[in-house]
C-alpha cells in the first residue's frame, strides 16, 4: 500500500481559522454540516432536552469550532468563508473581533453550550474568544493524560461529538473523556469509511454504551486532492474489505455513522428512527 492522505496540520495551528475554511471550502468540504444535522437528531432525544435544560455538547478534535459555529447559528460552512474573503489582509486580532460580531449576530435561539476539545493551543484559544466555544480543552489525550482540572470540566457532558477527527484521535482520549464525564452521555461519530473504528467501539461498549452502526447513512467529507488520495484511500479500503461506495467512486472521501448511547435511550429512541428523519430531510 502506498501514500497516504493529505496532510492540513498547518491550518489547525493558525492564530484564527482563514487557512481552515479557505483551504477546505476549495475541497468542498462537508462533513460539519452533516454533522449538524445528525447532532441535532440526537440532541433532540436527550433527557436534558426533555427536562428543560440545555444540553452540554464536547466536541472532540473541535478545532476552531466548527460544529459549534454551524449548530448554534444561522450560517453555513460557505457562508462563513465568504466572510473572510473581506478580511483578507487583517491582523488575527481584528478576524477574532469581526468573527465574535458575526456569530453574536446570527446566534440561535436554542443554541447549546459546546466544550471543545483539541491539541491546538491555538485554535481552541480563537473558538473561547470567538464566543464559539463556552469551555475548551487543550490537550493531546493520544499521548497525554487529562488533568484533574481538564477532567472535572467534562463531568456535565450530555453528547460527545466528533467529524473529521477519528484517526487523529482513537481509544485512548475516548476512554479518558468517558472517564471523565459524569452520567454516561451519548456519543455521535463521523468516521471515515477508510479508518477502523474497532478500537473506539471497543471502549464505548467497556463503558456500557450500546454501539450502533448506521450501514446505509453514508455522507460525504470532502474532494479527494487527487489520485494519489484517491489511490490510498482506495488501497486502505481494500485492505479492509469494504467495498467501496458511491461516494468514493465518485472522487470524495466518505464517512460513517456510529452512535453509543446508554442501553435505555437506544430502547426509547431507536437508530433506524433517528436516521429515517435524518434521510427525509
Ligand atoms: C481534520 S481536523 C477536524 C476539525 C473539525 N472537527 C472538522 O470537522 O473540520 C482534525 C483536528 O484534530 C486535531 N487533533 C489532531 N491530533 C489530535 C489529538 N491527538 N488530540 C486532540 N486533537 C487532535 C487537530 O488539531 C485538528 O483540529
């Protein structure tokens, strides 16, 4: 097997997220807007939502916040970076002010509390002072360990959330975030078809979560760079035995759905339900 996928680690690390979106907008970049809608689904069965309060959302691998800029407010992925095609020429500070009026300005009525989480110093200091995130973790839990501070700031997490961060991160920082939290919470994944996901499973179902996997919710992450991604992606999936799908056939890395959820709220809210509406839409 040769290549590999092509690497962004630079955008990740910028003092506010122009290189982020103006890269990824170029690759028709999907995978927080499909995120969104599964969020959704799932947070509107949540007991916190039932009981009037307002659920807490971790993002995992949150990077500048995108999740939380796309579920919490009127905007899109595109529409967000159009804005920065005015500020070009600006200094980070002046991105972060503009960045700060716009989400403040489009924010949602039922907006949630998201809590990220990410290696990038960086990125979650802009998602805090972008207003984006309402807590936020910085930290590496591959290679490090939560500290008890880190740790006691994911103790009220409803829903664990994470697109395009599997593979980045595995077992390891889910096993510590789920360590952490204090109520099992829920936990939704967009994983690339190409990444085995076996490992992860295996510690959401040590935690007593009910892993369901949605064989026919397949969406779309973003245009391959070329052959060579296309080449790799389709060697890995071979070597994985699973067939390739329409998505990646048709040039664009594809993404699964996994769901963990406590063995009651999977009884009460079934999968196939929950993926009917997200296929109706
Ligand atoms: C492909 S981006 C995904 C960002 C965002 N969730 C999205 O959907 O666009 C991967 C993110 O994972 C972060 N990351 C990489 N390794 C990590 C690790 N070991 N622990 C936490 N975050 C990590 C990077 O800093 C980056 O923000």
């Amino acid at each position: 097997m040769t290549g590999q996928k092509s690497d962004f680690s630079n955008i990740y690390v910028q003092p506010d997220p122009r290189a982020y979106y103006g890269t990824l907008a170029r690759l028709d970049y999907e995978i927080p807007s499909h995120g969104t809608r599964v969020f959704g689904a799932i947070l509107d069965t949540l007991p916190a939502e039932a009981d009037g309060r307002a659920p807490t959302v971790l993002d995992v691998c949150c990077s500048y916040g995108v999740n939380a800029a796309l579920f919490n407010h009127d905007l899109s992925f595109g529409e967000i970076h159009q804005h920065y095609t005015h500020l070009e020429d600006d200094d980070p500070d002046a991105v972060i002010a503009a960045d700060r009026e716009l989400f403040a300005s489009r924010r949602r009525p039922d907006a949630v509390d998201f809590v990220g989480l990410d290696a990038s110093e960086p990125a979650i200091s802009y998602g805090l002072e972008a207003g984006l995130l309402a807590d936020g973790v910085a930290a590496d839990l591959e290679g490090g360990r939560l500290t008890d501070d880190q740790a006691a700031r994911l103790e009220g997490v409803d829903l664990v959330t994470i697109t395009g961060g599997v593979g980045y991160v595995g077992a390891r920082t889910f096993d510590q975030v789920l360590d952490a939290v204090d109520e099992p919470p829920c936990v939704a994944a967009l994983s690339l078809r190409w990444i085995d996901f076996a490992p992860i499973t295996d510690v959401l179902d040590a935690h007593d979560l009910v892993v369901e996997h949605v064989d026919e919710f397949v969406v779309p992450q973003r245009r391959f760079t070329g052959a060579a991604e296309r080449r790799f992606v389709m060697d890995q999936l071979d070597a994985m035995d699973r067939p390739a799908t329409s998505v990646e056939r048709g040039g664009r890395h594809a993404a699964d759905l996994y769901v963990a959820r406590p063995a009651r709220m999977a009884e009460e809210h079934p999968i196939g339900d929950i993926v009917d509406a997200l296929t109706d839409d």
